[in-house]
C-alpha cells in the first residue's frame, strides 16, 4: 500500500512533512498553522492518514492536508 502527499510524493515512516493548510485539531486549543514541519510520522493501515506527535499528543492527520519536506 502506498502512502502519498498531497503532491503525489510517496511517504515512508519517519519522514517529515509540512501543513498545507491552517488546521483546527480536535480536543486541542492549539491550531497547525501552514507550513509547520512534523517529523517522525507513522504509516496507520489507512492509505490516506498519518500518525504524528504535537508536543505530548499523539493525532493522526490525513495526508490531502501534508507535502513532504
């Protein structure tokens, strides 16, 4: 199964990636503004989702919303 960004690059685990897109998280007061960076992402068994940790958190991003760094 192939993962991939929203420009189409193939994504593995422990890439980093950038937000494409200001994003409103769920549970948290903290909003993703575009272009910040997250390392070290985790594949999940969905083609289109990523896990990732922001601070202590652990979330799961899809990957419409991510480029690769």
């Amino acid at each position: 199964m192939d993962v991939k960004d929203s420009n189409g690059n193939i994504l593995n685990d422990g890439d980093s990636v950038h937000v494409t897109k200001d994003l409103k998280i769920k549970g948290m007061s903290k909003t993703l503004k575009r272009g910040v960076a997250i390392r070290n992402i985790r594949l999940t068994n969905s083609s289109d989702q990523v896990e990732c940790r922001i601070g202590k958190s652990q979330i799961v991003l899809k990957t419409c919303f991510l480029k690769k760094a």
